[in-house]
C-alpha cells in the first residue's frame, strides 16, 4: 500500500486555509487538521508527523510562522514552505533564515 504525502497547514485566514485544503485533497494528499498559530503549529507537527507543512509568516498569536518554523525544523527536521503576502525585504530575509 502506497503511502500519501501528508501536509500540515499553518494559515490565519480561514477561507485560504480551507481552499488550500481543498486543493491539496483534490489532488490526493493527506492534509492534517489546519491550525492558525504558532504554538499550535509546533505541537500539531508533533503530533502528526506531517511530510511537509505550509506556513503563513503571520500567525495569530505572538509566535510568527518564522519562529514556528525555526522550532520545528530544529525539533523535527520538517520540510516548510512558506505561504504569505508579505513580500518586504525585512521578513524575506528573517525567512531565509530558516532555511
């Protein structure tokens, strides 16, 4: 039996959230439950083992997606892409950090 990719998406913004969500199943991936904040994002990677996870850079508490993703890929190793409509050169550069 083959194995799904199983995605973890981490959006603030629940209609994007769903639709991406909707996509990724359409196209047959796995797609854990969608969390919205920071903290949520490291414990549901935890929980779940996801295969890789989309970010949003801003979240809605005080941990940004950018320190989520610090914490997850020092913690889990997880493969992260970045979803955001923040293109400013300040928080591209805090995001190629996590690279």
């Amino acid at each position: 039996m083959i194995m799904k990719t199983k995605i973890l998406i981490v959006e603030n913004e629940r209609i994007v959230a769903e639709d991406i969500k909707r996509t990724l199943q359409n196209l047959g991936y796995t797609v854990c439950p969608i969390v919205t904040s920071g903290d949520e994002a490291v414990k549901k990677a935890e929980q779940e083992s996801p295969d890789l996870i989309l970010m949003d850079i801003v979240l809605q508490d005080e941990m940004s997606g950018i320190e989520a993703a610090e914490q997850i890929r020092t913690r889990f190793n997880i493969p992260i892409i970045y979803l955001t409509a923040y293109a400013d050169a300040k928080t591209l550069e805090r995001a190629k950090i996590t690279e």
